[in-house]
C-alpha cells in the first residue's frame, strides 16, 4: 500500500484518525505537526496564520518522510489547497491517497476550544478555513464525516485504502 494523508483543517481529528488508521493497517504514523519548523511553530502560537513560504518546506518534509516509509506509511497534514496536495503528492514520490475529515465549522471551534497543549489556537481556525480548497472530486481522496465515530472513520477509511467492504477489513 502507498501513502495516506489524513488531512483538514485543524480540529478535525488528523491526529487520532492518522495514528488509529496507522494502527489499524499496520503502517507507522508520521505526526505532520512534529515536522512543522520552530518558527512555525512560534508564528501559530502567536496567532499569525502560516503563507505558502512557511508551508513550503514542511510540506516537502512531510512528502519525502511519507517516501522514506517504503513499506507505506499514514501522515496528518492539514494540505488545505490543491497545490499543498499536489505538492505532497510530488514529494511522496508514489501513488499517495488522502483522507479528507469535514466537519462544521461550530463542530471544529468547539473540538479546537476544548483541546489544551496544542500550538494552534482557535482564533486560527477562520483563516484555515478561508485557505481551505476542499478535495471533493480530486483522484485518489475519501471525504468522510469527521463528526462520525473514530472507530467507524477508521474502518471507512481502512477499507476504501484496501478495497474492501468494512466487514472485510483488518481487525
């Protein structure tokens, strides 16, 4: 199996969609966060939204970690536009799928409001969704209900990655 990206805006599940997904398939789990640079790090946390210069390079780091993972391999990655995802997809080297959590945006203040230790804070979520270009359409994207339960998003996704019906899919 190729590469999967989990991906949305922020709030949306990546994290514990991407490292159950992971999990359940048997393929490590690349945390797109951790391979954010410093200064990234510290313009979100002042709540200064990213630009594509910022994007740039930790798209590439998460492309060529997801084609470092030879065997296959899950990442979380907001990849909001189609040039993000095309920028990925070139990166990876291979034939990478992504899994596109949408939620509503009450649905993703809430989640956001409620999460502690994480470097975005809420007051972002209105600039990720204007820089949003939702996948719908796109080859190679699955776009699931991100408010559904994490089990029954794992086994959607496990089984669209695998082509198998959900009753088929590994346990």
């Amino acid at each position: 199996m190729g590469p999967v990206i989990v991906m949305g805006v922020s709030g949306c599940g990546k994290s514990s969609i991407g490292a159950a997904l992971g999990e359940r398939l048997g393929l490590p789990y690349i945390e797109g966060d951790r391979l954010h640079p410093a200064s990234n790090i510290a313009k979100m946390s002042a709540g200064i939204a990213l630009d594509d210069a910022d994007r740039w390079p930790w798209l590439d780091e998460i492309g060529h970690a997801l084609a470092a993972g030879g065997g296959g391999a899950v990442a979380s990655c907001s990849a909001l536009k189609r040039a993000y995802r095309d920028r990925l997809r070139s990166a990876a080297g291979r034939d990478l799928r992504f899994v596109f959590l949408e939620l509503t945006r009450i649905e993703l203040e809430r989640r956001m409001s409620l999460r502690t230790g994480h470097f975005m804070p809420a007051t972002l979520l209105d600039s990720q969704l204007a820089t949003l270009e939702p996948p719908a359409g796109e080859a190679g994207v699955l776009v699931l209900d991100g408010a559904a339960a994490l089990d029954d998003i794992v086994v959607a996704a496990a089984s669209w990655l695998l082509g198998t019906t959900p009753e088929e899919s590994p346990s």
